[in-house]
C-alpha cells in the first residue's frame, strides 16, 4: 500500500464516502507511540551505517509503516527506547497504545502491531 493512495479503510455512508489516508494512519501510531514511557522518539525504517537515524518531533509518521491485512490493519513502528527501561515491557505497552488509539480513531482492527527496536538512548538531562 502506497501512502499516496488512499486505502479501504474508506466507508459508504448515506452522504458520500469517507476516507482515511495511510499518512494519516501513521501520525496516529506515531502520536501513540512518543507517548508511552521509554520512547525516547522515533527512528526511521531501516539502518543507515548501522545508526538509528532519530526522526524530529512532527515527522513521527516516517517511523510507522501502515499496511492493509487480512482482516484489519498491520503496523510496523521504528522506536529508540530509552536506556535501563526494559524493552519487553516498552515494547508491549507500545503495542496496546497503538492498537487503542488507531482502532478508535479510524474504527478499523487491527491485527497486528510490530514494534522494531532500531537504538537505545540515555536521557539527557
């Protein structure tokens, strides 16, 4: 699914069709995701030199991959976590925000949240 098109999560309704865009999808994971504790932000997709590129606050929608499947919605999100947190716990409560916050603001399942670890930080004081 191209983030250009928009996907099925459109419905008929009795005065036209609604809409919602991938982009759209993902700025939500995104907003999701920056606010559960021990993400430190958002990284984008893939390594570049073997570093996390860490993505600026407002362009948290590159570090989340939306894709149409089977049933519902899967979701990739790129994170850093923070330093001494442990990942397992970060990562599950990440994946429940996700799914919470997507599934009520589009009204569509979602089948699966994919959480990928690109770097771990410590917190500048």
């Amino acid at each position: 699914m191209s983030s250009k098109t928009p996907t099925a999560l459109g419905e008929a309704r009795q005065w036209g069709r609604v809409e919602v865009f991938p982009s759209a999808v993902a700025a939500i994971a995104g907003h999701a995701a920056l606010g559960c504790y021990g993400i430190t932000g958002m990284a984008a997709r893939g390594l570049r030199d073997g570093v996390a590129e860490l993505l600026h606050r407002g362009s948290e929608d590159r570090g989340v991959e939306v894709v149409e499947a089977e049933g519902g919605l899967a979701i990739d999100v790129y994170v850093i976590v923070q330093y001494g947190i442990r990942i397992s716990e970060v990562a599950h409560n990440l994946q429940e925000a996700v799914k919470f916050a997507v599934e009520r603001s589009v009204n569509v399942p979602v089948v699966e949240v994919n959480v990928n670890v690109q770097g771990v930080r410590e917190e500048r004081r």
